[in-house]
C-alpha cells in the first residue's frame, strides 16, 4: 500500500503524515523509501529509517585515543572534543560513553545555536551518528570501532 | 608546567565566565560542565569532576586546554589562575597536538584478546597495534 502512495506524492504535508503515519513510516523504515514532509511551505523534513542514516553516516568513524597515567585512564575523542576518564579503562570508557551522551542530548536540545557556531556545527554528523548508535546500545562499539581500511577482528572475520 | 587539579579548572573557569550546564536527563553525574559561547559563536565545553583529583596526563591536559578550553598557550590558564583576570582568547581552532597515546580500538581489541591493563600500558601505539594484528591473524590461523 505504501508503495503505491509514495509513487504519486513527493512531498507530503506534516497533516497528511499524521494521517497516514503507519503507511509514513512503513515506506521510510520498512521499504527503505526515504519520506519528504512539509510543513508551511519553509519547514521541511526527511524520514528515513536507521539502517539507512548509518549507511549515510558510515564515514564519520570515531578514532579515540587512550592515555595511560600512572594510576588513571583517561581516552580522548577528537571528533567531538569529549574525554572520559577512569582508575582503570573500563572506567574510563564507561565514563567516555555517558560523555558523549551527555554531549549528544546537549547538542540537539540546543542545536539551533550548537548549528551555528564555527567549531560545533561538523560534530553535527558524528553526533547524529552517536545519536543513533545509542539508540541501539551500540555506542560503546561505535565509539571503539576499528577503522573500515582496518584489520577486521576475529569475531567479525 | 604541572597538570591542574579539578579545583583550579573549575576556578579557571568561573574566573572566565563560563556558564555551568545542566544535564538533559538531570543530575549532574560524577561532573559538572560548563560552557562559554564567544562572540563569534564558537562554543567552548568543558567538565570538572567532583573531588580534588588532577588531570593526571599531559597530552590529555594539552588537549583540554587547546580543544576545551579554547586557549592559544598553556601559560594562558595559570595566568588567569593567577590574576583572576578572563583570558584574551584567539582563534579556538588550532592544529591538534601530537601525543602519547593508542587508538581506542587497539586498546579494546587487547583487553578483548584477553591482554591485561599492566601490558597494555608498556606497548607504545605502534607496539600495541602490531601486537592486536598478530593476535587476530593467529586466531584466524594466518600463514598456516
């Protein structure tokens, strides 16, 4: 059915979407058919599903960087200037990860001016990215990620 | 120059007028964090643990004072610290220092190999990344 309606709008209105939200939202996420709404002619948006956003968002890799003091751990992430710090690394990784989704909910409840400023608007797509990963409890792999010209580990090969 | 204690960041901090953030989800955590938009709209970050801990190592303290912090010089932060007066601060945007440390990949793929914090630390980047390569090609049974 969403199928069918997709192939004859473009553009849908915000009102229309309410409406139809199931219809909506199975073509976006359950046929992968990105949805354009509008709304009052100057806001518009995109529903897309989150297999679709991380293909999207695939290359904005995380490369995080651990430092061994004396009796800390402390890992650095230079996409979005956070550190996490811990006495031992599970520590200060699970410090890292709260970190960033401390940051993540700080920069889109105040995206507005998080968007225009010089040195925060490109976090935007590694926040986005952050963002979803969350979602799906899979920020902690994320953020430790080998890098996709990396080797490939074990589990994985 | 030594690495601050959390005491003389949170004082650095409100000597530099940074506004302190509340958390979205509130609570503050283990941290509290403070902001400073400047008047280009750059936005400064920055956290400060509770309790009297330092900054224990350098290269993380030089990227908190560059990246966080937005200051050209390290001497920047104690001078403040020292007269109580905000910093005259330039461009935030700086090259990124070089520095001691291994990717965080590396370091979660060792612990995962089973690799122990104590060996970890003695590797260099290079020494650890070898060292996780060599793990996952024995275990895939490479060369044989």
């Amino acid at each position: 059915m969403y199928r069918a309606y997709a192939l004859y709008i473009k553009t849908i209105t915000a009102t229309d979407a309410r409406q139809r939200w199931a219809d909506v939202f199975s073509q976006a996420v359950g046929a992968r058919w990105p949805v354009a709404i509008a709304r009052g002619g100057d806001e518009h948006g995109l529903l897309i599903g989150f297999d679709e956003a991380n293909l999207v968002l695939q290359p904005y890799a995380f490369s995080t960087e651990v430092f061994f003091e004396t009796d800390a751990v402390s890992i650095w992430v230079p996409e979005l200037d956070l550190y996490g710090r811990g006495a031992t690394f599970e520590e200060a990784r699970a410090d890292l990860v709260e970190e960033v989704a401390d940051y993540v909910d700080e920069f889109l409840e105040d995206a507005t001016l998080y968007l225009r400023s010089p040195n925060r608007a490109a976090h935007f797509p590694w926040v986005l990215r952050a963002y979803v990963a969350n979602a799906t409890g899979e920020l902690t792999a994320l953020l430790f990620a080998p890098p996709d010209n990396g080797p490939v580990p074990v589990a994985d090969a | 120059m030594p690495t601050p204690r959390f005491t003389e960041l949170s004082r650095f901090c409100e000597i530099d007028g940074w506004e302190e953030v509340q958390r979205g989800r509130g609570g503050t955590g283990d941290h509290r964090r403070y902001r400073k938009v400047l008047a280009d709209g750059t936005i400064l970050r920055t956290r400060v643990s509770h309790g009297a801990g330092e900054i224990g190592d350098p290269g993380l303290w030089a990227r908190i004072w560059r990246h966080q912090l937005g200051l050209e010089t390290e001497a920047a932060f104690w001078e403040a610290l020292r007269t109580g007066r905000p910093v005259d601060r330039g461009d935030a945007s700086v090259d990124p220092p070089a520095g001691p440390s291994i990717p965080g990949w590396v370091v979660a793929g060792l612990f995962q190999a089973g690799r122990t914090e104590a060996e970890i630390r003695s590797l260099t980047a290079d020494e650890a990344t070898e060292l996780l390569y060599e793990l996952w090609a024995g275990e895939r049974g490479d060369g044989e």
